[in-house]
C-alpha cells in the first residue's frame, strides 16, 4: 500500500499529490505529505498485511476480469455479426427468388424466409449475452474500481496521518528545546 500506486494516489486526487492546494498551509500540507510519501516511513497498522493481501487480489482480479469482459464484448460483437450476416443472407435469397421464376423464385425466397428467422433468433441471443454477460462484467470492473479507489483513498490518509504524526513529533520538540 506504501507504492502510491492505486487511485488516488501517485496520479492525482486526494491527499499526497494533489496539485491544487488553496494557501499557504496548502502547499505546506502537500509538501509534507509528498516528502512522507517519498521516504515511505508510513504509520503502520496491524491490518497492513490484510490490506496488502487484499490490495494484491483486487489487482490480479482486475486483470483477469479485463480480460473475461473484453471476451465477452468479442463474444456479443461476433453474434452481432452473425445476426447481421444471416439477415444479408437472407435479403439476398429473398432477391434472388423474386428475380427467378416460378418453382425456383419461390424455393429461393423461402431460403431468405428461413434466414431471416435465424437471423432473428441470433439478434434475440446475441441481446441475452449481452444482457446476462456483458453487463454483469461491467459491473464487477466497476465494483473492482470502487475498492481500488477506496485502496487508494486508505493510503492518502495514512500518509496524510503519517506527515501529521511527523509535524507534531518535531513541534514537540522545538517544544521541549525552548522550555530547556
């Protein structure tokens, strides 16, 4: 958790680096905070290790369901296309038997008929994957993102905690060498 490498970390948001501070002990408060973050001397906890640990899964997790959802996105895009190309078929057919005559006509628009029902049947199951698949992954990575974001918000805070603990240990002291 000390790498800054979650959320709101190293790249910006709350806490160490955030690049916006509004007064003087803005800029001080930040100082404070990135110089704490940099020397990596964070206040430690007893659920540190179960952060850690947590902090690991949700990364690999995330990773692995980047990857489960961009292949049910292929997934859905691929019967998309399908149901789009058996309805080409199906139009084509459907031409070809109105252009022919008599017995052969009707054979070939049948053919296009039945295409189209596939086509049909194929629109309608590539909608269910995208209804019971895709959408579900999107909300897991969204849930994935929502813990990263609170990872990261955790670590701001103890930085924050760590560089508070620091000024109050060296006004202590500049306390203790002015009463001597």
């Amino acid at each position: 958790a000390a790498s800054g490498t979650l959320g709101g970390g190293a790249l910006g948001g709350a806490g160490a680096f955030n690049l916006a501070p509004k007064n003087k002990a803005g800029i001080k408060k930040w100082f404070s905070e990135a110089k704490t973050t940099f020397s990596g001397d964070l206040v430690t906890s007893p659920d540190d290790d179960l952060f850690d640990e947590i902090e690991r899964y949700v990364e690999a997790l995330s990773v692995q369901m980047k990857r489960v959802a961009n292949q049910a996105s292929g997934l859905v895009r691929k019967s998309k296309e399908i149901a789009n190309g058996l309805f080409e078929f199906g139009l084509a057919f459907h031409q070809l038997g109105q252009s022919e005559g008599e017995e052969l006509g009707a054979k070939l628009s049948l053919m296009g008929g039945t295409a189209d029902s596939l086509s049909s049947v194929a629109a309608r199951h590539a909608e269910a994957e995208a209804r019971r698949l895709e959408e579900p992954f999107r909300d897991y990575l969204k849930i994935i993102h929502a813990v990263k974001l609170a990872l990261g918000r955790r670590h701001d805070k103890r930085v924050s905690y760590t560089a508070l603990l620091h000024e109050i240990q060296t006004r202590e002291g500049n306390l203790h060498r002015l009463r001597m």
